[in-house]
C-alpha cells in the first residue's frame, strides 16, 4: 500500500510541474552597435559579411560565411586561411557596392557590415535580416573584432583570442631599435601608414619605433598619408615593409621600385626592404591577420 502511495505521489509531482510555465528558451540577443540596438540569433548559422575585416573575424572564430562582399581591386578571398576554410563563400557584390539582392538570395540569419562603408544601405540590409553595423575600420580593429564577435554569439571566444594576441606582442623579441617604414602602393598613388592604420597598431603593440614623418602628428587621420613618386625619400626608416593592393598597383610597386630615387633610400642600400603581403598587413584588419604580421616582424626583425 506504502509504494501505491508514493507512486501516486511522484505522478502527481510530475503532473504540477507540466502544469507550471516552462524557462523561456531565448533565441534572440540585444547588440548595440553603430547604427542602434538590434536583435540577433544566439547562434547565427547564415553569416554575410561586409568588409575584410569581418571575414577575418568569423574564420578566426570558427564561422564560415556563406557569402561575403569583396574589395574592389582583390579577388577570391584571403589565402591565408587554406582554400578549404574559404572554399564556397559566395560573392555578394564588393564593399562600397554590395549586391542586396545576392545578399537576400543567400537567406542569412546576420549581416555585419561597417557605417562608414556602408550606411547608405543599411535600412534595405535590415529588410533581409538583423544587421550589425561597426563604426569605422582601422584604428578601431580590436574594438569591432570584439562586438563582431558578441554579434557571431562568439564572446568569450573573441576576448580569448584578443587576449592572446596583446601576450604574444609583449613577449615578441624584435629589435625595437629599428624605425620601421610602412609603404603601401595603390593603383594610383603611394601611401606611407601610420600609428592608427591596422599594421600601424600592430607595430606599436609590438613596441617598434616609427620614422618621424609617419608619425603624422597633428593629422586628423593618422591612418595614412600619401606621397608621391617624387616624394619617395619620405618613405625611408631603418627598415621598410612594402605592401600593393591588387594587381594595377604591383604594376606601379614594381615600376617605382626599379628607379633611382628608390634605390638611393638608406634602407634600400643596406638591404632592409621586404614585401608582404596586402592581405595580412592590410585588408586582414583581424586576429589572424595581426598574427601573420607578428610572423613577419619575428622573421625579418629578430
């Protein structure tokens, strides 16, 4: 009788708590950003990606994108992933234009994209799905990779991988003395880099020194400054990374490069150029990229 009872009980135990109201499962989080607040999924699984940068960010945290607008002068995307890891993100148009109706077709469940590419769209990419805006690009790469990260419900992991970047750079044995030259040639001009570009921000975490003109004290933007080939003794330092975006301005890298003026630069007559690769030191703006460029000080600079 004893064990009717107590069965009886537990029938009735579990009766009530059917009867109770359930935890609500959340499916949706709040993320403030550029443009206002907006509701994203816990667990996006159908990212489009809208800048450089972002497609640095998803990889880096184990996301891949199903589609993701390109830079103008590149094509493909970063190799320094592997193919597999970028193999089958499709092409949404590139980044000043991006493609609305490609984005649209792709079905994602989050955009992330930047205001200062992409402002003028942002009402019709929010009519496809919850969108997430950054700032600006550059200076502010740390800061966007984290809030991309919060948007990707990639949190911990993103403040994990930060983290370990700002270790690596203060253990990083370099040789500090050197004033490290940033050239980068475009398709129709030259640009020295400065303290607030993303490779800029990357040599002053890895405490390395700047020659004086790149600096670019008391410029409103200190991500870059052009100069041109008559101006070319501005890009001098100790040592000098060269960089071209795209295949028009290797063109003009490797015209500039086998001149006089070039060849009479000190860093050039004792051997301390190198080029690296755009990808990384320029378009990457992201954990992975920034690691890359460590490789290259590590290698060239120890």
């Amino acid at each position: 009788m004893k064990r009717i009872l107590l069965a009886a009980a537990a029938v009735l135990a579990l009766a009530g708590c059917a009867n109770e109201p359930s935890m609500p499962i959340v499916t949706s989080v709040s993320v403030k950003h550029a443009m206002g607040t907006t509701e994203v999924p816990v667990a996006p699984k159908r990212v489009v990606v809208l800048d450089t940068d972002k497609v640095d960010t998803a990889l880096t945290l184990g996301i891949k994108p199903v589609g993701a607008a390109r830079a103008g002068e590149l094509t493909g995307w970063p190799t320094y992933f592997g193919a597999d890891a970028t193999a089958g993100i499709k092409e949404v148009g590139t980044l000043a234009e991006p493609n609305l109706e490609a984005i649209a077709a792709l079905k994602p469940d989050l955009i992330l994209g930047s205001k200062f590419r992409q402002e003028k769209f942002y009402d019709e990419l929010t009519k496809i799905a919850p969108t997430v805006f950054t700032e600006n690009v550059g200076k502010p790469w740390k800061e966007n990779f984290l809030l991309d990260g919060e948007a990707l419900g990639k949190k911990a992991e993103a403040e994990a991988a930060l983290d370990g970047y700002q270790k690596r750079t203060a253990a990083l044995k370099v040789n500090k003395a050197l004033k490290v030259s940033l050239v980068r040639f475009m398709p129709d001009h030259i640009r020295v880099y400065g303290p607030e570009s993303f490779s800029g921000i990357v040599l002053g975490d890895a405490g390395l020194a700047r020659p004086q003109f790149q600096l670019l004290e008391g410029k409103q933007d200190r991500r870059f400054e052009k100069v041109s080939p008559e101006r070319i003794s501005d890009v001098d330092g100790d040592f000098i990374f060269v960089a071209a975006y795209g295949e028009k301005a290797a063109a003009e890298q490797a015209r500039v490069t086998g001149g006089p003026l070039w060849a009479g630069l000190g860093a050039v007559k004792a051997g301390r150029t190198k080029v690296v690769a755009d990808e990384t030191w320029m378009t990457g703006i992201g954990v992975t990229a920034a690691h890359k460029i460590l490789d290259d000080l590590e290698k060239y600079l120890a």
